[in-house]
C-alpha cells in the first residue's frame, strides 16, 4: 500500500461524501434561506419555524434521490473492497 494509493482513496472518499450530501444540504440552504427571509420581512421569531421545513425537504430529497444515493455509495464500496483484495501484503 503505497502513499498514492492511501491519498487517491481518501480523495475518492472525500469526493462520494461530497456527491451524496451535497443535495441534502444545497436543499436544506435554499429552504433555510427562503425561511430567514420571511421571517425577516414579518419579524417572527420562531425557532422550530425554521426546522420543521429543513425537514421535510431534507426527507423530500431523501425520498427522491435515496436510491441514487445508494447506488454510487455501492459502486464507491465495491470498487474499495475489489481494490483491497489486489493490493501486496
């Protein structure tokens, strides 16, 4: 196991994180955005009113993209493992 091969995988790592949570998160930003706003513009301050919607778009996502999601943590795995088993000891 080389330098390379240790910086490559956790790089692909890194990468596959970043793909998987980014959807969630960019989901979570706009609806947390939208929300601030509006709570700006009527001065309501209400903590859980900024909750509740980050939720449901996060589960929305979820729901939607889910198998998507799997899929290229299941392609990132098997490529690992199949890797690990060609590697010198």
């Amino acid at each position: 196991m080389t330098e390379g091969y240790v910086l490559s995988l956790a790089q692909n790592a890194l990468l596959v994180t970043l793909i998987i949570a980014a959807p969630v998160m960019f989901g979570s930003l706009i609806v947390g955005t939208l929300v601030s706003l509006f709570q700006a513009a009527t001065s309501i301050n209400e903590a859980t009113l900024t909750f509740i919607p980050k939720v449901l778009v996060g589960g929305a996502i979820l729901a939607i993209l889910g198998s998507w999601m799997g899929q290229q943590l299941l392609a990132f795995t098997t490529t690992l493992f199949n890797n690990l088993a060609s590697l010198p000891r």
